[in-house]
C-alpha cells in the first residue's frame, strides 16, 4: 500500500508531537477504515507480519516516546504501527534498491599465479589451456588463477606465445602500455624497462590497444614499436633475428662488445670482467646455434682479437682493438 502524501506528512508530525487536532482527527479517521487489510508485508528474514510489526513498534517505541504528545493508549498504538509501516516500506524500498544495484557488475579482484625466469636460460611455461610461454631472461609473468575463464596474462620482461585457439574465451596480455588480444597465435612482446614496447607477429592475427584507444591489427611479419603513446607498424623478414632465442640460437649484427658482453652474461649467467674500452671500435656479426660458452668464445676469437679465461660463473675477456 502507498500512503498518501498528506497522511504521510501528519503521521511525521504526529511523532514529533507537532500535530493539529485536526490532523489528529483525519488520521484516527483514516486508521478507523481499516488498513491491516492494505498491507502487504514480504520479509527477507521469513518473518510473518505480526513478528515484523512488533519487532518495529518495539524499536519506534523506544526511539520516540519522549516526543509523542498525549494520546489516548489505542491512539498511540496506531501511530506507532503506522510509523511500523513507513519503517517497512522504507525497509523494503531499500532491499529493493539493493536488489537492484546487485544487478551491476561488480570489480571482482582477480588472484594471479606467478612465473619467473633469471639468466642464463629460457624457460617455457604450459598454462592450463595448453599454450605455451617462452620466457626470455630476466622476465616474470603473472597468469590469471582461473585461467580456464580469463585467459590473462600481465608480463614484464620479453617472451614468446604459442596461443591455443578458444573463439570463446580470449587470450590477453597486459604490458607496459599495452594489451595484446589474440584468439591463437604465436607472437612475440618486448616489454624492458627504459625502452620501447615492442610487439613482433609469427603466425595469425593480434589486436593490440593502447591506454589513449588506439588499436593496431597485426599480422605475420609486422612489427610494432610504441612509445610515449605512438605506435609504428613496419614489415619484418620472414626469419626475423627476433625470433631466434625461441629456437636457442644467438643472433649477432654488426654488434658492439659491450652488447656482446651483456648477451652472454645474460645468456649463460655469467659474470664477464674485461678490459674493455670506449675507445674499442671491435664489431661481431654471426649467428650461433645451441653452443656451450666455452664453444661459442672459441669461434669469436676467428672473428675478435680477444683471450678469455672461465673459472665456472665466472669469465674473465682480455681484449685487443681491431684493426
């Protein structure tokens, strides 16, 4: 039942004792018709309408004795089941409110389950969907924990995706700037700190998007390379060196010793001591698959006048300039 505006103004100022006679009047009036048989009480709690009204009295009843005027004792019970009344119907907009609001998604707090990798290997990880993750050095990887679900992945660092193709549920990876969307493919993401985040494709289509809504649609053989919120797209050789720590070989191109050094130490986990220079102008080009350190020093030294030494972990490179 909906109490009229009118009615609903009197019984207030019936509880703070500012009531007219009048008022008084039109409200004992209006009780005298009988309003048990308007109401209509759904309580979440299974309470019956007796259990409800009581309960309300109750609470009215302390709440607002020193405020009543005088009234006759049948009087004052009506205006307390009355109040009774509003109180339900508040209560009962307010559940319904909240039924309402329940209906809008809510931020559900998504748990990840970690990866990581150091130097001196790369380390594949099979998720859950059978896709495979290659992890570079020095890179991490968090994996949502119901990846059945959400195929989500949040990296830091480089690495390689082989992606199962689901239609139904996305594959989604989370960098720097960047989410990278794919249904199965395999794809390549540079995420390091200081640098451009790049993202090189291998097999299949990858949608990328950026924090301002910008979107690239990638396919084999292009790249892109995005920083400070530009992202450029460009063509890539089919056996692009990118690629080539996936399949275990080192990739050199017209390369610096001070490069070469840290690809080593970060590729074997070394730690190199030298005497390198600035004033050293030697360059390495060459590719070298699946070699131990001790081989792959050994064939730099046709190409770099240079000595070396290995005491396990640790190498020390003595070298000359090139002439």
């Amino acid at each position: 039942m909906r109490i009229p505006s009118v009615l609903s103004g009197i019984i207030s100022r019936i509880l703070r004792g500012k009531a007219s006679k009048e008022e008084l009047q039109q409200f004992n009036s209006w009780y005298g018709k009988g309003i048990d048989s308007a109401w209509h009480i759904h309580d979440y709690k299974k309470r019956n309408k007796a259990q409800v009204e009581s309960e309300m009295l109750q609470n009215i009843q302390r709440a607002t004795r020193a405020q009543l005027p005088r009234v006759a004792p049948k009087q004052e019970f009506a205006i307390w089941k009355i109040a009774a009344g509003l109180a339900l119907l508040v209560g009962i907009g307010f559940v319904a409110i909240r039924s309402v609001q329940s209906t809008v998604p809510e931020t559900v707090e998504i748990n990840y389950l970690a990866f990581e990798n150091s130097k001196g290997m790369i380390k594949k990880v099979r998720l859950p969907d059978g896709s495979i993750v290659s992890l570079f050095h020095d890179t991490n990887i968090q994996v949502a924990e119901n990846f059945s679900q959400n195929r989500l992945v949040k990296l830091s660092g480089e690495a390689f995706f082989e992606v199962k193709r689901d239609t139904l549920h996305p594959f989604r990876v989370e960098s720097a700037n960047l989410t990278t969307e794919v249904l199965g493919t395999s794809f390549l993401i540079k995420n390091l700190v200081n640098q451009a985040e790049l993202i090189a494709v291998k097999t299949g289509q990858v949608k990328v998007s950026d924090q301002v809504d910008s979107v690239f649609m990638l396919t084999p053989n292009l790249r892109l390379d995005y920083s400070d919120q530009v992202g450029s797209v460009s063509s890539m050789p089919e056996n692009d060196p990118l690629f080539a720590w996936t399949k275990d070989v080192i990739v050199f191109d017209t390369t610096s010793m001070a490069e070469m050094i840290k690809t080593l130490e970060d590729w074997y986990g070394v730690k190199i001591t030298h005497n390198l220079t600035v004033a050293n102008s030697c360059e390495i080009s060459g590719t070298y698959e699946k070699q131990s350190l001790e081989n792959l020093l050994q064939l730099i030294q046709y190409s770099i006048p240079m000595s070396y030494h290995i005491d396990g972990k640790n190498v020390t490179l003595s070298f000359k300039n090139c002439p």
